[in-house]
C-alpha cells in the first residue's frame, strides 16, 4: 500500500494527486480518504444540513441540464451586489486563467514566485515570456511591491500577476498598497489580482479591490468560489473586470461551461450566508490555534498567513518528500509538500487549516515523524543555495531559461550605469516609491502637404512610441516629414514587436466611461454581504 500511494505523487509533477486517487490506493478497506490538511477547503461549509439537501436533489441535479451561465451569474451578482456587465463566470479558476492568458495576455507575464502553479505554467504552455520575481526567504516570503515594480519596468513586461493573500505562503497586501501599485502600472496590458482566498482574510475590514478593478481599463480581479465553499469538487469561479474586459471573456466561454452542482449551490446561498460568515470566522480562530501549535514544534518555521492555510519550513536536516510519505503512511494524514513550487523547495509544507480535532493528530505525526525516538529526522541533509532554490534542478533551469540571468544580472546592469539596481533597493517597509505609470506619449506631428502630385497615404494617427524610462523630447517641426503608411485594420493588437512604454491598455473603457454606462447599477443583496466585504461580519 505504502508503495501504491508514494508512487502517486511521484507521478503527479505540477500537483498532488487527487484525494480519489489516494482513496483508490489506500487499500485500508474503509473507503474513507486520509485527514486532508493538502487541498484548502473551508471545512464548515456548506453545512451538514445544505449537504443533506443536496442528497435529496441528487438524481435531478446530475440528470438534467443547467441553466445557462447568465442566469447563474446573475444570481451571483445579486448576492454580492456586482453589475453583470462586470463578471464573467468559469468552471474554476484554471478556466478564467486560461482564458485571460489566451485573450489578454500577449507577449509577458511577470508574477512572484512562489506562487499558484497556473499562473506560471498556463503562460509558458502557450509560448509567453514569464518573468518570475522571487520572494526570498530571508523576508519571509513577504512581497515588496516597489522592487516588484522596479522588476516589472526592467523587465519590460506587459502582464502584472499578483496573489492576494498567496499561495501557498499565505502573505497578504493591504487594500491601498495594491491600488497605489495598479495605477502605478496602468500603461499596462493588464494587471491580475487573484483574491482566491481572500475570503479567509481578517487584517482588514474590506480588503477586496473588486470595485476599484470595475473603473480601470486594465484590472482584472479573481474569485474563486471552490476555495471559499469547500467545494473544490464543483468547480467555479468568478472575475470583475470592467465591462470590456469582462465581456471579452465571457463571449468565449461555452454556454454550459457551469455545471449544474454549481447552479444549485450559487442558488442556495441567499439563504446561508449567516452560516458562511460564521464559517470564515472559524477558520479564522483556527488558523490561529493551529499556528500556535506547530510553531511550538522545535525547529518548525510558521510564516504569517491570511489565507486558510499555514506554510511552514522543516527543522535542519528533515526533508519534505519523505515527512509527507511518512506521514501519509503512518498516520493517515495528507500533507503538501512543496518542492514541486517554483520558488520553493522541499523543505518546506502548505498545511491547510483545520477543526482542532484534525490539528492534534497533524502535530502528533510531524512529533512522531520528526523526532521520534530512533527514527532520527526524516532525511539528513540541511537546505543549501539560493532564496529562490525550488531544490529540484529541472525547475532551477526553467527559471534560470525563463529569466535569462535573473536578479543578479538586473541588478548588475542597473550599478553598472549608476542607477538604483535590486542590489540597492531599500528594504520591504522603508517607503520605498512605486514607479509612476509611463506618462502618454507625445501627440503626432501634423501632416505637411507634400510637393508631389501623387496622392500619398494618411499618416498614422496612432500614439509615437516613446523610449521608457528617457524623458519625453519635445517634438521638432520637420520640413517635410514622411507620413506613414497605415496599419491594417481590424487588427486587435499589432501584430508583431513589444508594445511601446505609455500606450494605454487595449480593449478597456476609461473610469468615466464605466461610471457613465447604463445598467451599472448593482441589485440589492438580502442577507449576503457585498463582494468586498463579503463574510465579514461575525
């Protein structure tokens, strides 16, 4: 058996395997999976009771069809008071992904590392640059917006990702820091805020930017309902974006792309959300128990979380491939292991939060597996190398190929011509400024009349692309400039070459535009907090 399921998550690169699959393997007779402390569900919803009517209402709900996605969206948006217009609804949040890459994502994409595998891999599948900022250690994992914005500009990158609380450190950023740093970028393509877990958040009242993304062109935020609900297994999410941008997703998703589990849930939720408001605020009480209990382990590292899960780095010598399969086969308990994370390495293990009942039997396992008498540690070996060693050597490589020399290099250059490089930058917390958006380019120079008979073609009426981070010249009248040539129409970006520093983002309405459009106005929610406080009281 032992075997069986080891070779289960040797097998499994990107992931864990499926808790089916362990089931399957398991071979204890019972049928009963092991104590889940890897995939972060909310363990107190749904309730016993919305369980049992989802029993009853089994045969229906998987005979028949589902509504369409509108109309379970709609009925979303009523419960968090968000404007349809502004949301586009997926069959998870790797659907949603996948389609913001393919549809929004155009050349780059920068993203701190570690983070959800999705957001590194769904980009590279499809041939995109991705440009990984590493979160050190040394910080507790902690991102620094302004480096990550200085990394952004010298990078050249056109997509900004980030987590908000992260996965699987569980760090967070304050609601104003994260504004301040989208309209520091807003000359990008696109700048994503994936709030999957910020339900589970308590460090501010409001901590969502849902309604700041809803007036830029350039915003997308995502929601995932899976994570918040405990029901992984459903399969749905959500974004906000403005109207444009939400509804360039939503044109190309299937129209039964929600099934009908996730409509009976959706429509269910009018009349718990007292229940999932008091769930949020056990998994809150939790996380804190359960992180006062393993940081007393010797050894065992806890970094801050605001998600419903800890990350932790083993004591010196203990390796986290072995700790998982020991405690796995030993005690029936399921752990994450997060050497497969680029950025992280095996040291180190995503815990989910659980009821205390669970956490006893956790802490008695990692003190039985850990420092067992006779046992020693489970592999000797202290971690050596980097701050972002993933402590595999294929992902090393993939981050050395996909950065090119990386920080060291960035840094070396930007000394070298006397600018502040990574190497100078100030520490997280001493106020260091977050680069402005890359101001518009200068207005194009008037056409002159040439002396020739021959008609010649209108000039193109585009914005002059500006050399960042050089000051803008003042244009210089000409005596007779050659117009240029038009580009084709219908085109949706250009075809070729990076987009030029200070372009605005495609495809998106200005502020005022939004404000302006009809039918913005959000439906009164009964009983259901709104998206961006959602389950804050209790």
């Amino acid at each position: 058996m032992s075997g069986n399921v080891t070779s289960l998550f040797r097998s499994t690169a990107a992931h864990s395997p499926s808790m089916a699959a362990l089931t399957r393997e398991g071979g204890d007779g019972s049928g009963a999976g092991p104590v889940d402390f890897c995939i972060p569900c909310n363990p107190y919803f749904p309730t016993p009771a919305m369980f049992d009517e989802m029993a009853v209402r089994l045969r229906d709900i998987i005979t028949y069809y589902p509504s369409s996605a509108d109309t379970i969206t709609a009925e979303l948006c009523s419960l968090l008071q968000l404007p349809p217009q502004c949301v586009a609804m997926g069959n998870g949040s790797t659907e949603l992904i996948t389609w913001i890459d393919h549809l929004l994502v155009r050349e780059s994409l920068a993203v701190p590392v570690p983070t959800f595998g999705r957001w590194t891999d769904q980009p590279m599948e499809t041939g995109k640059r991705v440009d990984m900022f590493p979160l050190q250690e040394s910080g507790g994992f902690a991102l620094d917006l302004a480096r990550y914005a200085e990394f952004i500009r010298a990078r050249g990158t056109r997509v900004a990702v980030i987590c908000n609380p992260n996965n699987p450190d569980g760090g967070y950023l304050h609601k104003q820091a994260l504004v301040q740093f989208m309209d520091a970028m807003a000359d990008l393509d696109l700048v994503v805020v994936d709030e999957s877990f910020l339900e589970f958040a308590d460090a501010e009242a409001e901590p969502s930017v849902v309604q700041e993304a809803m007036l830029r062109p350039n915003v997308v935020v995502l929601r995932s309902l899976g994570k918040n609900f405990g029901l992984h297994g459903i399969r749905f999410g959500y974004l906000v974006a403005n109207p444009a941008l939400a509804g360039k997703v939503r044109a190309m998703l299937p129209k039964w792309n929600l099934n009908s589990f996730a409509e009976h849930v959706v429509f269910m939720l009018r009349d718990h959300g007292a229940e999932y408001a008091r769930s949020l605020h056990q998994v809150r009480r939790d996380r804190l128990e359960m992180a006062g209990q393993l940081s007393a382990l010797p050894g065992l590292t806890v970094y801050p979380s605001q998600g419903n899960f800890l990350f932790v780095r083993l004591p010196v010598g203990a390796e986290g491939t072995v700790v998982r399969d020991r405690m796995l086969t030993e005690h029936r308990v399921l752990v994450r292991e997060c050497g497969n994370k680029i950025g992280s390495s095996s040291r180190f293990l995503r815990l989910v939060v659980r009821p205390q009942t669970d956490v006893h039997r956790l802490v008695s396992g990692l003190e039985q597996v850990l420092y067992g008498t006779g046992r020693g540690a489970a592999v000797p070996g202290p971690a050596t190398g980097t701050g972002y060693s993933s402590g595999t050597a294929a992902i090393d490589r993939l981050m050395s190929q996909t950065n090119g020399a990386g920080m060291r290099a960035l840094a070396a250059q930007t000394a070298g011509a006397g600018a502040p490089g990574f190497a100078d930058a100030p520490a997280a917390g001493t106020g260091m400024p977050l680069p402005a958006a890359v101001p518009p380019p200068a207005p194009p120079l008037p056409q002159v009349p040439q002396p020739a008979p021959v008609p010649q073609p209108a000039p193109y009426p585009g914005p002059v692309p500006v050399p960042h981070p050089a000051p803008v010249p003042q244009p210089m009248p000409a005596p007779a400039p050659m117009p240029v040539p038009a580009p084709a129409a219908a085109a949706v970006y250009p075809p070729a070459g990076p987009t030029p520093p200070g372009v605005p983002a495609h495809g998106g309405l200005t502020a005022a535009q939004v404000r302006g459009t009809n039918g913005l106005e959000s439906v009164p929610a009964t009983g259901w907090p709104n998206a961006a406080g959602m389950g804050r009281a209790g």
